[in-house]
C-alpha cells in the first residue's frame, strides 16, 4: 500500500493480506483426487484411534499420522475427511495442504502454510487481529517467506482465547520438499512435545505419508513419535486387512455394475461372477489398481465368453504394467511421449488449450509458422481436446477445472526414472523411465523458446503506453488481456522458458549448444520479442528487482542463468559492469542474487570483480548470496577470495545479512571460516543471540 495515504481500514487489511497468502489453487488441487466410493474409507472413519484423535479422548497429543503405500487411497481418504468428516463447523476449523511431487509450488512448506493460514481467514477472520494485519501489509510485497515465522503466526493464532479448534490437514508429506519439511517438523515439535495435557491445544495436526518415504521424514519426526499414534493404511491386524480388502471389493463391485448400467460391458451373469472373482484374487490390489485396470476393462472388445475370459485373464497385475499397456494402445506414441513430456515438466499445470497449443509447436526454425494456427488449436472444442488425451495417454491425464494435471504421482513414478534406478528387465516395460527430466526440460524449452521467437512478435510486439510510465508497470494497460487471450501461451513461455532452458540437456555443452542464437536473441531487451516477453514476465511480479531503463543483454542472460549465453557474452567483448557508469548492478549482481552459481562462476573466470558494491541490494556479492541463503555461491565466493567483513551502507556485513534473514546454514558455514561477530555485540542487531548460539557449535 501507498505509505503516503490514510491508514487502512481492517477490510482493506483483510483483502490485502488475503491477496498474498493466495499462492496457489489449493482447493482444485483437493479437487484432483477422486471422490471415495460409498462402502470405503468407513474402516478409517472408525478407527478407534482416529476418532481418539478426533475428540481428543485418551492420550491424544494433537497429531495423528497416517500411513499408507502407494495406491492406498491416502489422498481419496484425505479429500473424504476434508468434505465429509471433518468439515468446518461453529466449533472446528478445517484447513488442508495435498503436497504433490512435481510441481515446484505444490512442493513447498511454506506455501502450504499460506494455504491454511489462508483458510483460516477465509472463515475465521477475526482471529487475525488488527496488529497482525498492519505487520503483515507493512512487510510490503510479500507474506514471510520463512516456514518458522509462518509457523508463528499459525501458533500465536490458535492460542487465542477466541480461537476454535483448528484442524490441519497435510496430505503427501513425503512428496514435499526436504528443507522446508525439517523446519515444519521443528515447528510441531517445539509446539506439541511441551504440552502435558493433550486436550490444552486447538490445533491438530492429521498428517499422511508414505510408510517408505524419505529417510528424513521419520527422522524430523523422531521426537514426536512416542507420544504421536499412527494409523497404516494397509492394516495391523489380520481383522484390518481383511476389512480393507473387502472395502476394496466394494470399489470392484461397484465399478462392475457402472460399466454395464453405462452400456460400456455386455455380461451375462456368470461373466459377472468371473470379472469379480478374478480381480478380487489379485494379491495386493488396492484402490488406485482397481481404478487404472478398470480404465483397460471399459475397451476390451470381445466376440465370445472365452475371449472376454482369456482378456480378463491377461489384465495386468501389477500398476507398472496397467500404465504400459494403457501408453501402449496411443496410435501415435511419439506424440504420447511428446504430451507426456510437456505435462511432466510444466512448472504449473497449463489449461487444456495452452497444453494443445504447447503440443502444435514446431521445433527450432519455425519461427515463421503460423500463429493463426496455434490460435485455432486454442480454440478446439473442449470435448475434442479432452478425448484427443485420451486417445494419447488414456486416464494417466486428468483435468480438473480445464488444467492437465498427471492422474496419480505413481504415474509419475513410473514413467520418470530416479538415480540409481534397477530396473527389472524380465517386465519388459517400454513406458517406465521413458521421460528423462532433462529431455522433458528440453522439449518445453523448444517449445516456449520457439513460440517466443514466432514472427507474430515481432511484428505485432506488446507495445507500452506512450509514456512509458508506472502505469505499464502495474498492469493498467487495457489491452494486456486480450492480447494475453490472443497468445495463449505467452504468459507460461514468458515466465518460464529460462526455467527450461536452465533444466533442459540441451545445455549440458556451454560451448555447442544449437540454442545460443534463439537465447541471445530472447535476451536481447531492445527487440520487439524481448519487449514483449519481458513486459509479460514484470507483469507477472517476476522480476521485482531487473532494471528496466539499464537493461542490457548481458545481464538478462545472467539473471536466468542462461551459462550457453552468458559464455558466450564474455567471449565476444560485452562489459562485465553496469552498462551507465552510474548503476550499481552488473551481470554478477543478478546472477547471485537469483542463486545462479554456474553464471557466477563463469562471471568471476571473466574477470568480474568480486567485491563490487550493489547498495540497492544487499552491498557484496557475498553479502548477497548470505541473505538470498546461496550456499554454492558463498562458498564459491569465499573459495575465491571474498571479504568476509565487508562492511556495506547500511552497516551491515555478510554474517549480519545471514542472521537477519535467518539463514542458518549460512551463518555456521561464515563462523565456521571465521567470520567476526563483532558488529552484533555492539549493536545487539537482530539475529545476535542465534548466532551466539551457532557459534559456541562451530568447529574450532
């Protein structure tokens, strides 16, 4: 908000702070996940420990932990608590997280926690109390990004006297990244492991995972699980299997006769009989088999009895090879591969129309083709692109609220390989580890990289407001929308391609890649394609920090860590410092601050110098790359001879920009090299009893 104004009223406060905890669609993404079918999820439902938990009867401490393997129902059960079991009431407040491995922002504690504290506004707002609100709006831009002052806020708001009970769920916590896992971790064991009386907190937490997921999950936890009950989704007894399995009979019941009341299965009773018998015999089916076999049942053509037998028969028995027989069935595999790729590497779900225009561009050199035909496979019906993936990838694709999302992280898993992998070669399954990550990278670097260098932007660039003032910069400009609608996916090229480029095997060689003269030419901010595409990316909040009116080449490639274009710059007499004799920032400046330690290093090999002074930002380089918790770049950097105790405007030394934003890891590596604490004793500055305390660990 405009400091200069009056001061804000509560419901202005409210809309702001609203606005920044809104980081992503966190009910779709709920929304991706089956509903549970009548007769299922009823053993959890009355469990006798989840309803402890519930009513916080017994020993219950707050937290329940459920486990469950892959293809258990977790999420299905999770989605069922939320709308069904647990819904918000005048007494309870429910707020949710599903964390999903491959999307970055789907990945993150912190934005998980922006989610619930998001939840709580939506329903409970008077519990964000005016002094809250007013911290909150004068931060500025952002909401804290720290999960340990995230996890503040959510603490100090549950134990109001107002408060009602909170409950929390987290969904997947095993997909979700490993620093912010740790410091969740710390937070709920600083919160639950003092309280005696377990009935004394408001806020519960109910938290799912996989039983073998990383090793750190079950570590961060460790203090808790004494007193923390769990629940395995697969059973304790032989009483709970049994139950679940026949739960599991109920889903194949119950699909059995949606597909004969829906007119997609022909059977006579004792087909009936014999579909039913021979799923229920499969060993260790689950929910997830039973949904994905179905998916090959409903097209199984058959002319008599003993066909349709042999075919039921033959139906996979493992997820691995149901997903390889379903890929199998595309009448045109590369362009299979192709979708797969776009949906697997996509920094965020792209809608279905922006994935039929992704999957139409052409390669490299096709910078002539048409845009009018791009635009008309935007507008293809809905019906037609729908069954056009499912003609491609059957049910590994999903749309949920018109973006493609893939249908199950097994899915993911099968098709992407991890390190190490052992494959066995007696399955012979063409489809699993088929996606490599560099080459899906590289795919949608071609294909945003190639979109962006269309000749429609050239000719018909985004062009700016006369006067070329703030109002561009805030997004005022009227015909932003519509051409937006018009270039359907400017928006995902502009913000990401670097993004691909950076990831994509295509870069692997700084010295040969067939991508330098597309990348000089996106990173040139004069030209009609550059303008256009990085209007777009300010626009989009992205690049806060770039200059506008100082902009060079050199420092756009180092901003995004473009290494092919940045080695190519400093080869070919490009100036390694601000362009305007005046600016403090160079292309070191952005490359550090954006955490690009290749760049860096390739910077510093060219003679840049590392001690420059950057007073808009953070002073050094190395006091840049403490306060952005750059670990690579600092050491990097203090390998090559930085000033530990550079002393920048503000007072302020790389230690004391650590510690101010609470990057610990950084503060032990600087104390660990010596680095002097001087300056906080004197000025107490914040930070100074942390580091304190981080120093009497250090090494000697």
């Amino acid at each position: 908000m405009d400091p200069s104004s009056s001061a804000p009223t509560r419901a202005e406060m409210i809309r702001e702070v609203h606005d920044r905890l809104d980081v992503l669609p966190y009910k779709a993404r709920k929304d991706i996940n089956p509903k549970r079918i009548d007769g299922t999820c009823e053993w959890f439902t009355s469990h006798r420990r989840f309803n402890s938990w519930k009513e916080n009867n017994g020993n219950s401490s707050g937290l329940l932990w459920v486990s469950g393997g892959a293809g258990s129902g977790k999420s299905t059960l999770a989605k069922h608590l939320v709308d069904n079991v647990l819904p918000s009431n005048g007494s309870r407040t429910t707020c949710y997280f599903f964390f999903k491995d491959g999307f970055p922002d789907q990945k993150r504690p912190a934005d998980a926690l922006c989610c619930i504290l998001l939840q709580i506004l939506e329903q409970r707002p008077a519990l964000f109390s005016d002094e809250l609100l007013k911290r909150l709006v004068d931060r500025g831009e952002t909401i804290p990004p720290s999960v340990s002052q995230l996890w503040g806020i959510l603490a100090g708001i549950a134990s109001r006297a107002d408060a009602v009970e909170i409950i929390c769920l987290l969904d997947g916590l095993d997909e979700c990244e490993e620093k912010g896992r740790s410091e969740l971790a710390r937070g709920l064991c600083s919160y639950y492991e003092p309280i005696v009386k377990p009935s004394d907190t408001k806020l519960k937490f109910l938290l799912m995972s996989r039983p073998q997921g990383p090793e750190t999950v079950h570590r961060d936890f460790l203090p808790l699980r004494a007193h923390m009950p769990i629940i395995h989704l697969g059973g304790d007894t032989g009483g709970d299997i049994d139950t679940i399995s026949s739960e599991i009979d109920i889903s194949i019941r119950h699909r059995i006769q949606n597909l004969v009341a829906n007119g997609n299965l022909h059977l006579g009773p004792d087909e009936h009989q014999f579909l039913q018998d021979e799923l229920s015999q499969v060993a260790g089916r689950t929910h997830l088999w039973v949904y994905v076999v179905f998916s090959i049942i409903q097209d199984i053509v058959h002319t008599t009895d003993e066909d349709f037998r042999d075919e039921i028969r033959n139906l996979p028995k493992t997820m691995d090879a149901a997903y390889d027989r379903i890929l199998h069935k595309s009448v045109d595999q590369a362009k299979t591969k192709r979708l797969l790729q776009i949906v697997i590497a996509a920094e965020k779900p792209l809608s279905l129309q922006k994935t039929a225009v992704a999957l139409a561009v052409e390669g490299y050199g096709s910078h002539a083709q048409s845009h009018g035909h791009l635009q008309a496979q935007a507008a293809r019906p809905e019906a037609q692109l729908l069954e056009m993936l499912r003609e491609l990838c059957g049910v590994l694709l999903i749309v949920v609220d018109s973006k493609v999302y893939l249908f199950h992280q097994t899915a993911r898993e099968f098709l992407v390989p991890v390190v190490d992998e052992t494959l066995d070669a007696a399955a012979h399954l063409e489809w699993r580890s088929s996606v490599l990550p560099a080459e899906a990278h590289g795919i949608l670097a071609e294909i945003c990289v190639c979109y962006l260098l269309l000749d429609e932007f050239e000719e018909n660039p985004l062009v700016e407001h006369e006067n070329g003032g703030e109002e561009d910069e805030d997004g005022d400009d009227d015909s932003i929308p519509s051409y937006l609608q018009a270039h359907p996916i400017l928006d995902y090229a502009a913000s990401f391609w670097a993004t691909h480029v950076r990831n994509s095997s295509t870069t692997t060689d700084i010295h040969n890649s067939k991508l330098i003269p597309s990348i000089l030419t996106l990173c040139d901010p004069v030209s009609n394609r550059g303008k256009t595409w990085l209007r777009i990316y300010y626009l989009a909040g992205l690049g806060h920090y770039l200059p506008r009116k100082t902009l060079t080449t050199f420092m756009v490639a180092a901003f995004f860590g473009l290494a092919v274009a940045v080695n190519h710059l400093r080869t070919d007499n490009f100036t390694l410092t601000a362009e305007d004799g005046q600016s403090d920032e160079t292309p070191l400046t952005y490359a550090v601050l954006e955490g690009h330690a290749a760049v860096v290093e390739l910077l510093l090999d060219a003679g840049a110098d590392i001690e420059t002074v950057d007073n808009r930002h953070s002073g050094t380089p190395l006091s840049s790359a403490a306060a952005c918790g750059h670990r690579a770049i600092v050491e990097l950097l203090l390998d090559r001879g930085a000033n530990m105790e550079a002393v920048d405007q503000s007072g302020r030394t790389p230690l004391s920009w650590a510690a101010h934003c609470e990057e610990h890891e950084i503060i032990k590596l600087l104390l660990k090299k010596g680095a002097s604490f001087s300056w906080a004793s004197e000025r107490r500055r914040a930070g100074f009893e942390k580091i304190l305390s981080l120093q009497s660990k250090a090494p000697e």
